[in-house]
C-alpha cells in the first residue's frame, strides 16, 4: 500500500460516563467497523473525562496526526455537556448560535411541542466556520470543523450521523481479511507464523487465541490491500495450520 | 475531596484487532468498573496498534500523568505481541527470560503436555525489574514495573490479573453515586440542573439521555466523596426533577 493511499483516523470519545464504567462504550467498536469498511486506518482511540482542557489537549494532538478526527459526546443541552466549548476553544474560534442548526431545532420542537430555552439552545452553538452533520435521529447536529468531525455520544444518533458523513469521506484502499481457524494453541502456531510473516511482510498477520468450550482455539487473520498475496500467503497459512493439527494429532476445525 | 486523596489511572488497550473492529473492546468497561470500585478515578484510555513506537509513546506519556498505568493485550507468543518489548524500551531496561515465570510456565505445560519451544517462551521475557502478576487462567504471567501493570488482552485473564493486583493498589475516597431517573428530556432539566451544580461544587453531576420505548427518559447522576453532601444535593435534584415533571403534565418514574 503506497503512503498516498493510506487514510487515517483517531477517535475521541468523552464523557465521565464512560471512565467511570457507568456506560459501556459501543462506539469505538461502530466507529472501527465504520473505517474499515471504507478503508480508513482507525489508528488511535483516546477516551478523556468532560474536562475542557483534556479535551482540548487531545483534540489538538489527533488532529494533527490523522486524516480524520472523530468525536463522541458531550453536544447535548447540559451544563456538563462542553464539547462545541472544546473544539471551538483547540481551534481559536467564536462559538456562537448557528442560525441553521437553530432552525433545524426550532422545526423539531415545533413539532412536538418542545419548550425552547437557554438551554436547549446550547445545542445550535457551533464553532464558527463549522458545516453542520445531520441528526436524523433528534434533530440537534453534530459539526465538522478542519478534519474534526464531532458527533453525539448516544449510539443510535452516532451511528446516524456517520452515515450521514460517509459520501463526504475520502477511504483509502480497501483492506480485505481472511480468517484461518485452528484447534491448536497460539504457542504451537508462533514459530511458523512469525517465519510466514517475515516471509509475507505486505500482508499483516494477527493471532487471536480464544477459551473455546473444551478446549483452545486460535484465530489467525490476515488482512492485506493486495488480493493475490493476500490469497496466496492464506494458503500458506492454511497448510501451516493443517500441518500443526497433524502433529497434535487434532482435527482441525472448518477453516473460512 | 483533597487532591492528596486522588488517585488517578490511564488504560492503555493495545491491538490492531480492536482499531479495526474485529474484536470488540470489553476491557475498558471492565477496568473501570474495577477502579470505581477502588476509589481509583479512571481518567484516561488510550488504544493503540502493535506498534512499538505506538505503545512506548502512549505508556511513557501516562506514566508521568497518572498514579496507575494498566495495559492489556499484546503479551501472547505470537510475533505481533510486543508489549513486553515495547515497555522494556519505554523504561529503557533489558528483555530477558525471567526464571520464575518460565518456571510457572513449565510446570503448566508439564501438567498440560506442552511442548517448550521458542514462540511459548516469549511469554516468559519480563522487564528487568519488574514483578509478574499471576494469571490464574493460563499461567502465562503479567507484570509490573514502576507504576506500569501490563496485563493479558483476553476478557477472562485480564480479570483475574485485576483480582491478582487489587490488594497492591491503593485507592482514594471512594465515590459515592446516586441516581435519579427522569421521564422528560435533558433540554428541560438542563437549565434547573446547571444551577444546582453550581451550588454544589463538590458533587459531580450527570445528566445522560436515553431512547425509551416511548419516550426521552434521562438519567441525572450524582457523584461525591461527601455522603451527606450526596445526599442534600440528591434530595434537591429529585425536588427538581417532579417539579419539571409536575409542569409537563407527566408521572414521575420510580427514583433509585
């Protein structure tokens, strides 16, 4: 893969929610699907409490290294909510009242009789120069400012405004996976994995070891941008694999 | 709370599996559950790929910020676990075989009928200096060294490395938490709710929307170190909260 094609992302998820094992995080997880499935590199996640400066601090430190910087969290009408506060604040802007986010709220409330006060209005500011992520969901819009992208932190309304980002989003080449299974352990398969992967070096290798019910198993992916090596070095693997079982004198399990 | 009884924590979660969405992240939840229950106040995660200078970089930087560094992940036999390696480098120390944790490894396989080869005893390379953590699960051995606790990746043996670290760890004031349970959005509470944090600095509070069946249900919680303080301020929120929902017209749900 040439460094021209290599698209990147950090992810930023705040909220004290999150630190204090309150909530269990599901974003990093949707947001990692999300990049591989247009061949961007997630390469970094960061999870900080609801502290300006942390937020600030890590902010400017992934923006600065990735493609892409995504944010989760802290956009709602609270006082603990001061994300827009942040991302305004890392990039010496004004945080005003966006007259299109406001509209976008004001039609929602207007339909279902929602009250609006200060604050609710706290969900239009946004960072000055910013264009607005649509919320299908709820109506209050995320934004995106230089390549920092910031979305809500409740699931459903994450997910919808990832979907609504992807047509803007350049991915890079797409990284296929191939998954080879085997009823021996990581310890037995170590040796002659490494001496593949040394062999290999365009195709990444990765071991996972599971406690299966009775007994260990090992899931070994590959994942590669180039197809035919990427075939080619999953038989090798396959054979390696098969070779070990043999040994051990185990069945192996149904490879994919 | 004193900022002598503050004892803080950073997580770092190494492997490629979780940036790309293979494996969904458990451990972050997990971790802090395990520090809320000690006092430990979780600030910050980090995640990061098998990369060394990733995980040297990412460990050097909590270590200096936090009382507690936990790792998970990358310490298998396999050529793509490099956290033994890349924390040697962080603390600029040595990578040998440790002779008690090759012993606990052996006497494992012995029972196990494991064959010793180089790929199992990767496992058995400690940092010169540091002290192993015992995995109950698999023998395999964590370890510390300084303020750094590098554990297993796998869900099951990283808990019982935690339950193995608990009585080394010192932990703060433990924080107290309360919950109450609102049935109109956050956009009405956001205002009165902004008013009592003000008056009650020391009691950290929370406001976290929910998608109910039928309709926005928010969830305010209280956090302290004071219980009488917890108490007073919880009393007022619940005052609050059936105020607000007194004006819409709505039931209250039942408060915790």
């Amino acid at each position: 893969m040439s460094s021209q094609a290599r698209v990147t992302a950090g992810l930023l998820v705040i909220g004290d929610e999150i630190l204090s094992g309150r909530t269990k995080d599901v974003n990093i997880g949707a947001v990692a699907d999300f990049c591989t499935d247009l061949g961007i590199d997630l390469t970094e996640v960061r999870v900080v409490s609801d502290v300006e400066e942390s937020i600030v601090e890590a902010v400017n430190a992934l923006r600065q290294r990735y493609t892409y910087v995504f944010t989760t969290g802290g956009i709602g009408p609270t006082h603990d909510d001061i994300t827009a506060d942040a991302i305004a604040k890392a990039f010496g802007v004004a945080l005003p009242i966006n007259p299109q986010a406001r509209a976008m709220l004001e039609a929602r409330w207007a339909q279902t009789g929602t009250e609006v006060n200060e604050a609710r209005l706290r969900m239009a500011r946004i960072p000055e120069g910013a264009d607005l992520i649509v919320n299908s969901v709820s109506a209050a819009p995320g934004f995106r400012i230089g390549n920092v992208h910031v979305m809500a932190g409740v699931p459903v309304i994450m997910r919808a405004m990832l979907e609504a980002l992807a047509p803007k989003l350049e991915g890079g080449k797409k990284v296929l996976s191939k998954t080879v299974k085997a009823a021996v352990g990581e310890g037995t398969l170590g040796g002659p994995l490494g001496a593949l992967q040394a062999e290999y070096p365009d195709v990444k290798m990765g071991s996972y070891p599971q406690m299966g019910k009775d007994r260990v198993m090992t899931e070994l992916v590959l994942r590669s941008s180039d197809e035919a090596r990427l075939n080619e070095a999953t038989e090798k693997v396959r054979a390696m694999v098969l070779d070990a079982h043999e040994k051990a004198g185990i069945a192996p399990p149904d490879a994919e």
